[in-house]
C-alpha cells in the first residue's frame, strides 16, 4: 500500500516509520522544512527507544516529500498527524489539522486521472471533527464515495515505548463510514498485534478522549489519596499496591508524586473539559484531576522550603526534565515546572536530564544552569527535587543532600534528609 504521512512530529515520526516497516510505501510530509531536511539525512526530531533501529530498516521504503502535493498524488491513503495544541481558552486548536485536509483536498479536486482517497485523522480531536472535515472536503467540490473517503483512526502511544505500541498495540481503532475506508484500514495495520476495533469516527474519538482522561483522573486521584497517607505516615505505594490487586481496578497509573505532565494528558483534559462546557455538561471530575495535578510542583517547593527556609541564593538541583523516563519530551514536563518555580523563588537552580537538556533551554533558557553529569550536579548542590524516575539516579551518591523525591527513587533514602511526596 502507498501511504503519506502528514506531521512528522512525535506521532507522525512513529507511524511514518512503522507503516514503512510493515512493508508498505511511506511518503512523509512536513511543512517545517528543517525538519524534513534533517530526516532527509536520518536524523530523527525525536528520542525514543527502538526507534533508530526500525528507521535505519525502513529506509528504502520511506522518503520525505517536498510538498503536500506530492505526498498526496504518489499515495492511496493519507494519515494526518499534526499537533491539537490548547488554544488561549483551554480548547483543542485544529488549525493544523484543516490546513492539512485542505491541502490535501485541494490537490485531490485538481487531480486529473481517476481514483479515490482515503483521508484518516490520527491527531487528538474532539468528537465530530472528522465528519466537520467530511463537509470541508465536500466543500471543495469533492464527492465522498467517489472522490475521496474519511476515517478516524486515534494513537495510543506511550512516549518510551511507543515503537512497541505500534506493532503490539492493545486496540486498533477505525472509525469508519464505509467499507472502503475499513478495508484500506485493515490492510494498512496488516501484521500489527491487538484487535481491531471497527466503529464510526465520532465514536473513535470519543474513546481517544475517555482514555486519556481516565487515566489521568487514576494519577490524580492516587495524588491526593497519596498526600493523605502521607500526612498519617502509610506509604500509598503500598496502599495502591494491595488496591490493584482488585481486577475490577487494576495495578497501572496509581504512582503517586509529582504528578503527570507531556503532550497528551493535561492538553486532552483542558480539551475536554471545554468540549464538555461547550455542551452545556460541567466536567466536574475532569476540573478536579487538572487542579490535583497542577498543584503538584508547587507542593514539591514547599516540601523543599520545611527544610531549607528561604530559597533565595541556596544552591538546588532539578533531577529529570523529560516528563516520563524514555524520552526527551518536556512538554508540560512537572521538573520545568519545578525549575520554573526555583527559580521565581530566587534559587540558584542547577539541572539535569540525560537525554531532554537541549529540549529544556529552549523553555527554561537561562533562568537555571545546565549541568550534564548527574552526580557532578548533586555535588554542587545542598538539595534536590527528582521528577523523572530515569534509572540512572538509581546509582548515584545523595549522602549529605535534602532530597524532595516525587518519583520513588529507592537509592535517595540514603539522604540527610529525604522527603518522599507522598510516602515516608
């Protein structure tokens, strides 16, 4: 199958390179021409694992494009996978995503030979979407079921393991009208694991949404149980740990701390609660997980200042940038925000990450000091929050050191004094 891939981002890089291992022929397009240059040369805009491996595979059946014309004209179907970022009220922006059904039906109305098109919106969107971008594309003079067919077909990715995600996923969603896009679809996600799920597109976004949100009220609620047991000594690791066992609620997203940050939990749940408001629902539960979860940076600060007093001028470090272990994603990232907070505090912040520092100067710019070693960073300094539980800090020295833990590292109990978020 003739596949094109449209946003070369983090999820777009991802089904851009799996579908070209699977066999398929895969044209990626980009409209930040850095980007495709720098994919053109085979360098990847994204760290994760396994991913070079399965790029370096699939090359001979993945180019980058030069235009959306070209990407659309040489493909049977095309995968939109730009970004939804929070618009200023909160609500999921879809500019990127009608540029590129746009584009894409603007060469489809002007293509002169005979043939179909299937159009399949992979980004994050609010229920309806698809079926808005149905009228756009009608709008433009083409004919759904003869010139052109649509489809939703939401990612489930985790950043660190999403090359594993792709091939073995829990479910496949297709949200389809017709046979045509079902067929294309199956064929398309020929030899990737999971079951396929086959429904109409409102719904596939619907369950894009629930998913997301649910799991983010699981880490928020494990937040506030957490800083209740805290507040009477139990440790909530082991509260959850003994709750999981349950199989009506299951062991996963319960680690209480810092809290959860990236480029899907707080954007989807901003999104949903406006798209709930917009129907006249209020989203209760939904406002209460992002209020848990925003407070968590400030909670760590304030954990640090019971044991250091005035921040200002005292030396302290951020351990972990990235928002989660295995990538180098600092969107909404729960250190930066502790950085953020250090630093407004009058500290003198030092940090690290082993993969994400780069991708941290462009938000935190020269507010901290970067520092590259980790244990050369906990020299320097008198205290420290961790918020990314990269193994590393597993092997380093925090004799001496105040230690605020929101991930659980076993190793920095060994702390002057340690602060576990919510255990002892």
């Amino acid at each position: 199958m003739k596949i094109s891939v449209f946003g070369l981002g983090y999820v777009g890089v991802v089904h851009a390179v799996g579908f070209a291992y699977l066999g398929h022929e895969v044209v990626g397009f980009d409209v930040d021409r850095g980007k495709a240059k720098a994919l053109r040369r085979g360098e990847l805009p994204i760290y994760e694992p396994g991913l070079g491996e399965l790029w370096r595979r699939a090359r001979g059946v993945l180019r980058v494009a030069d235009s959306a014309e070209e990407a659309v004209l040489n493909t049977d179907v095309s995968f939109i996978a730009v970004g939804t970022p929070s618009a200023e009220d909160g609500s999921a922006d879809l500019r990127y995503v009608k540029a590129a059904v746009e584009s894409i039906g603007r060469t489809l109305a002007e293509k002169k030979r005979g043939g179909r098109h299937l159009v399949v919106i992979k980004s994050t969107v609010p229920p309806g979407t698809t079926l808005a971008m149905k009228r756009l594309l009608e709008g433009l003079g083409l004919r759904h079921g003869v010139d052109f067919h649509i489809a939703a077909n939401p990612e489930f990715l985790r950043e660190g393991s999403a090359v594993e995600d792709f091939l073995s996923p829990d479910r496949v969603v297709l949200g389809v009208l017709d046979d045509y896009a079902k067929d294309l679809l199956l064929e398309a996600y020929r030899g990737v694991g999971g079951e396929k799920v086959v429904t109409d597109p409102t719904t596939a976004e619907f369950v894009k949404y629930v998913s997301n949100v649910f799991l983010a009220l699981k880490i928020s609620f494990a937040n506030e149980v957490g800083d209740v047991c805290k507040a009477v000594g139990v440790d909530s690791y082991e509260v959850f740990r003994i709750v999981g066992l349950d199989k009506r609620i299951g062991p996963h997203f319960f680690r209480s701390g810092l809290g959860f940050g990236g480029s899907c939990f707080p954007k989807d749940l901003r999104a949903w609660i406006k798209f709930a408001e917009s129907l006249s629902v209020e989203p209760r539960i939904a406002k209460a997980a992002y209020a848990v979860n925003a407070e968590r940076p400030a909670k760590a600060v304030a954990l640090l200042k019971r044991h250091l007093g005035e921040l200002r001028g005292r030396r302290v470090g951020v351990l972990g940038l990235a928002f989660k272990p295995g990538t180098d994603d600092v969107r909404e990232s729960r250190g930066v925000e502790v950085a953020k907070l250090l630093a407004e505090e009058g500290a003198e912040v030092y940090v690290h990450d082993p993969v994400a520092l780069e991708k941290a100067k462009a938000v935190l710019g020269d507010k901290v000091a970067y520092v590259e070693d980790a244990q050369r960073l906990l020299d320097m300094v008198e205290a420290v929050v961790i918020a990314t539980e990269w193994p590393q800090y597993e092997a380093l020295n925090y004799k001496g050191k105040v230690v605020v833990d929101g991930r659980r590292v076993e190793k920095a109990r060994e702390a002057k004094i340690y602060e576990g978020m919510t255990w002892p």
